[in-house]
C-alpha cells in the first residue's frame, strides 16, 4: 500500500516498496539509514546521525563541519587570561603567558615568593605580588633581615629619630632644629649662617640648640620684631597726648601746661 514516506510496485507475486524520502529503508522504508558509517568526525568530534544526514558533535576547543577547524579561545573570551597575563591561540587550545607573580591556566594564582625567599631566621616573610617583604624581628634590619640594626645603640643625640639604611646597615640621624652633625651632637650656630635672624639691628647670641636676641630700646620679642609701646604705661599727665617713638615716646600738652 502506497504512504507518504513509500511506493509499492508489484514484484512477481509481492509488493515491493520504493522508498520515497531518502535516508531511509526496510520492507516498509521504516529504518532510518545511520549516515554516521563512512564518515569521520575529526579531533575527538561525535557523530550525531540525522535523516540522509549526519552532525560532528566538536569538543569546545574545534568546530566546523568534521571538527577541523580550530576554535581561537582568545577572540571568543577576551577576558580568559587574568592579572594582566597574555592569551596566545594553539591549534587544538589556548595558552596563557602570565605576568611575574602569577600562574596556572589563566594566571589567576598567585606565586608564593616566600617559598623561595631568603629572610634571615626569626624573621617573618609576607608575600606580595612578584615580591616579599621580611619582617625583622627587634635588632635586625635590612631587605633580608640580615644586618644587626645600628639604631639599637641609640648613637643619636636624645632628641634626633635614628634610622637603619636597609642596603648598607649603616645609621642616620635626623637631628632636631639646633643641631646638626652625624650624631647631631654638635651644636648649629644660627648667628653665623645666613643673615642675622634678629630683626631691626638685635644681636645674636647663640646657644646651645638654639639662640637669643639681645634687642636694642625699642624692641622686643624674640627675634626683636616687636616695636615697644612706650606709651602703653599712659607716662604723659594732665591729659598730654602720647605719641610712641622707637626707644622713646613724646608728649603733647594741653594748652596753659
């Protein structure tokens, strides 16, 4: 009997059915053809068998009609390379190159630098990225901790804020305002660097750490910047009018004074 998917044709003394779509065949074209036979899915690709028809199912890394073409992981996933590492296309795959500091397949772990780093014993090693600190315990210095720590012996004048060079383990004193030298134990003489520091004609004396103005009559303060107001102590009577000078003051008097 004749259906959509066949034809029957008499055959001697049976029916003999011709089938219509291809792709398919058995006594009554019910079997669909496996097309999978003879036809190669490359690149661990799966053959997916259809009607007069097959698909190669690809694995993520190709794609394509047998799975021969190679898929570039680093155009479809910009972002697949992490912590600024570098994403280069491989037939079959993609390979990250991470920056220093980092590792793994998409350079998201970080390198241990303190697995191989040097700080010296009894310091503790803190990682960071491509780097390490140490560390030092009380009376070490140094990137490694490796040199005794010259501020211990408080070399510096009390006062001054004493600190190690991590290279050369040598000290340096910061030396308060008045003292200078390599302990800042010598004395800074303010009178004889620069111009006076005393204002309108005062004498410098230094001192130690420091030094004071001796001021002429007139002025006061301590760098004798202030004109004395003589006229502050009201020295004129009968209502006189004051009028301050420098080191003096003058009065007016009222008329029949």
């Amino acid at each position: 009997m004749d259906t959509p998917l066949n034809r029957c044709a008499p055959y001697f003394d049976r029916c003999l059915c011709i089938c219509l779509i291809p792709g398919f065949n058995g006594t009554n074209c019910e079997n669909n053809i496996d097309d999978c036979p003879g036809h190669h899915c490359a690149n661990g690709g799966t053959c997916i068998d259809g009607v007069n028809t097959y698909n190669c199912q690809c694995p993520p890394e190709w794609t394509g009609q047998h799975c021969t073409e190679d898929v570039d992981e680093c155009r479809l996933q910009p972002n697949t390379c992490q912590n600024g590492g570098t994403c280069s296309n491989l037939i079959g795959g993609y390979v990250c190159v991470c920056v220093n500091g980092w590792s793994g397949p998409d350079c998201s772990e970080n390198i241990d630098d303190c697995a191989t780093a040097a700080c010296s014993l009894g310091s503790t090693c803190i990682d960071r990225v491509a780097s390490f600190i140490c560390v030092c315990p009380q009376g070490k210095t140094g990137l490694l901790c490796h040199r005794d720590d010259a501020c211990i012996s408080n070399p510096c004048r009390e006062g001054s804020h004493c600190d190690t060079n991590p290279i050369t383990g040598m000290f340096n004193c910061n030396c308060p305002p008045g003292y200078v030298g390599n302990t800042c134990n010598k004395d800074r003489d303010e009178c004889s660097i620069g111009p006076n520091p005393c204002e309108h004609g005062g004498q410098c004396v230094n001192t130690d750490g420091s030094f004071t103005c001796n001021c002429v009559k007139g002025y006061s303060g301590p760098r004798c910047e202030q004109d004395v107001n003589e006229c502050a102590s009201n020295p004129c009577l009968n209502d006189g009018t004051c009028l301050d000078r420098i080191g003096e003051y003058t009065c007016i008097c009222m008329a029949l004074h």
